[in-house]
C-alpha cells in the first residue's frame, strides 16, 4: 500500500516560540517509518542513535524483532529514508530537542465525569533553553543544536494509522520514533513523566548510551501500538526490557472502564513499582508516588515544586465533585502551569522565573478518542503565557 500523508500547522508560526503540527500517516509500518525518518533528516538533521558495538547492536535488533516487531519495521523504512541498508538498521531512536522535562498529569474515570467518559489531563512541561550544551549533543541529534531551533519549539501530533498495531493520536517532542502521551484506538492514554525527584536524590551523569531493550519514550509508543487496556499494559510493561536514557521517568495509564495506574522504577532499589488508582482520581507529578514524602519538605527543597503542585492539582480536581468537565481539567491545571507568574506566587519573590513553561496542555476524552489542545506562544508583560485557542483531534473510528 502507498503511504498516505497530510500535514499542517496548527499552533504558532515565526512571531511565535513554537510551531506545532499535525501529522496524518496511512500505511505499513515500514512506509510510517520511512515518512518519519524524512522529517528527522530533512527537517532537524537529526542523526539515527544507535551504538558502535556490534554484539550490543545485534542483540539490540533481535530483541526488537522477537518483541517489538512493529518497531523493527519503522526503523527499517527510516533507514530507506537515509539510504542505510538493511543489514546496517542497527539504530532504534530519531532523536531531536532533548532537554529534561516537568509534567503532570490527571486521570478522572467515567463515574466521576459530567459526560460519563473518563479524561486524562495533561501539562507538558519544557525548558526554553538548555542549562549547557548536553552531553554528546552533536552525536544524538546531528547540527540541530547549532542550527538555533529552540527546545521544546517543534512538537509534533501524530495520527497513525499502522497496518500492524493499533492507531494512535499522540504528541512527540524528542524521538521522533516514540511519544511522550496519546492515545490508542482502543480508549488506552499513556502519558510519561520526568521523575525529577530522583534525579536530584540520586544524582549521577545522564546516561546518553543505547541501552538494551527500550527507552522510557518507546515504552510509551509500545503500550499505544499493542495494548487495549490497562492490564494489558502491566503485563506488557513487567514483560518488557526497559532502560533510562537521559532521565528517570514514570507513567500514568488508563483505560476506558476507568482504570488506571502509575508505572514507576525505584532508582534505589533498581525495581518495578505499580501504584494503582483504584478506580478514583489519579493524578502524578514529577516525584515517585510509592516512595513516602520526605518529612520536611518546602518550597526551597521541592525540586521543580513537584510535591506543591500535586498537592495543589489533587485539591483543585478533586472540589469540583463528581460532575468533572474538560472545562475543569482545563481551570485544574492552569493552576499549576509554569509561567513567571506561577514562579512569583510560589516563592513570593517578584523577580523569580522558571526555565520552564508548559509547552501545552491537552485533556483526552477517552470514550470519544479525543484531544483538546493549546500550546505555549510566548510571554505577556505581566508574567503570564500568551497561548493557542484549544483546538479538538480525534481519531477516525
């Protein structure tokens, strides 16, 4: 079957920080693959990230042909894109625009929405610039870092329609093989998180090496081509070979009959967590969620202000009642986005900032395989963000 494509802007422009896009694909995975290693080459000059070890990357490529076989078939059509052979597709990650995001992200099932159909919530939190140039930058995403796009300036909406796997609406902003939330055909919604928490308890380099197995945001594509449900998704998930590239991350997963979980690893204990939403609201962070609070923690000692803003989104989904609208989701989290303003109130000085913003902020209405979205623009005077009108995607039933 020949590939069938559509693209447009639907955020933002040259006046703007970012410019976001939607991106239609009808076709073999292989074919996918090929259209999405043609934006990486054209578009970011982004290199394929692979390793030169060659027992690494034989094993890396058998383990992706016995259990991610879907997988398998995009890297190979990416490698017609950038003329590499076939026996040379050795690689697994397209990466571009890689700094450490915030995040946070809300699960409200069908009995306790105004609509019946269960909502997940999500900000997407990013810095504006890097803190230094990262490691290995030149290796992992080719010139992009010296061609002066701005990170987090280029996300993508992809709506992919595979001949193997299940369609799929969700958001990219640093592989382009993988994706950071979305939602399947199915009614499954996976979001992933930075653990920001970890990083600082924990502190070590960023791992930046290919790892066996996948890396946090090809987990997050695994689940949305191969899972119907949430436990589907467990079990996918404790069957899976995992690593952590740059960052410790965790995820929320929910289903259509309103279940949900965080995913989490233990960076102490090297060991897999399943913290379950019992049929509640759910809502994450930047922190693991099955580790207690430290005892004495404020706003100086919160990194990312992770506990204050759960603490403040959990209150403010949680006093509507049981009628929650996208419309509160919305108001929910416009309390916790990151802005100047939100830095000043927080910390009360009126000169604080943030690197970060939220770069946008989509509530998924599961039952209706739906998106409402707005992306960051810029800033207004008066330290609050200049942002898109929501616009609604949705999957083709």
């Amino acid at each position: 079957m020949a590939i069938q494509r559509s693209e447009e802007v639907i955020a933002g422009g040259a006046d703007d920080y970012l410019e976001a896009r939607h991106v239609v694909l009808r076709g073999t995975n292989r074919e996918i693959g090929e259209a999405i290693g043609n934006i990486a080459r054209s578009v970011f000059d982004s290199r394929p990230l692979g390793t030169a070890n060659p027992i690494r990357a034989e094993e890396s490529r058998r383990y992706l042909h016995e259990h991610y076989p879907i997988h398998e078939q995009r890297i190979l059509g990416a490698a017609d894109a950038y003329g590499i052979a076939e026996e040379d597709a050795t690689f697994i990650a397209l990466p571009y625009l890689l700094p450490l995001p915030g995040c946070s992200v809300a699960f409200v099932p069908p009995a306790k929405t105004a609509n019946g159909s269960g909502l997940v919530s999500r900000n997407l939190d990013f810095p504006l610039e890097f803190g230094a140039t990262p490691p290995d930058a030149d290796r992992l995403a080719g010139s992009v870092y010296s061609k002066g796009v701005k990170t987090g300036s280029r996300p993508y909406l992809f709506e992919v329609y595979p001949d193997e796997g299940y369609p799929s609406l969700y958001f990219d902003l640093y592989d382009l093989f993988a994706c950071c939330d979305g939602i399947n055909s199915e009614g499954l919604v996976v979001a992933m998180l930075a653990d920001d928490e970890s990083m600082v308890r924990y502190p070590g380099p960023p791992v930046t090496k290919v790892g066996m197995g996948l890396h946090p945001l090809q987990t997050t594509r695994l689940l949305l081509d191969t899972c119907a449900t949430a436990e589907e998704a467990k079990r996918k998930l404790l069957s899976t070979k995992t690593y952590a590239f740059m960052i410790p991350c965790h995820f929320l997963i929910a289903d259509r009959h309103g279940n949900s979980f965080v995913w989490e690893w233990s960076f102490k204990q090297g060991t897999e967590h399943i913290v379950e939403g019992g049929g509640d609201i759910q809502a994450v962070t930047n922190h693991l969620l099955h580790e207690p609070a430290p005892a004495d923690i404020s706003v100086e000692t919160d990194p990312g202000w992770t506990h204050t803003r759960l603490a403040r989104f959990t209150e403010a989904v949680t006093s509507v009642g049981d009628d929650i609208s996208p419309g509160d989701m919305r108001d929910a989290h416009a309390g916790v986005r990151f802005t100047k303003a939100f830095a000043r109130e927080i910390t009360g000085n009126p000169d604080a900032d943030t690197v970060g913003r939220t770069i946008w902020h989509a509530v998924y209405d599961i039952d209706a395989r739906n998106i409402d979205v707005s992306f960051y623009l810029g800033d207004n005077a008066d330290g609050t963000d200049r942002r898109s009108e929501y616009r609604s995607f949705g999957l083709a039933t």
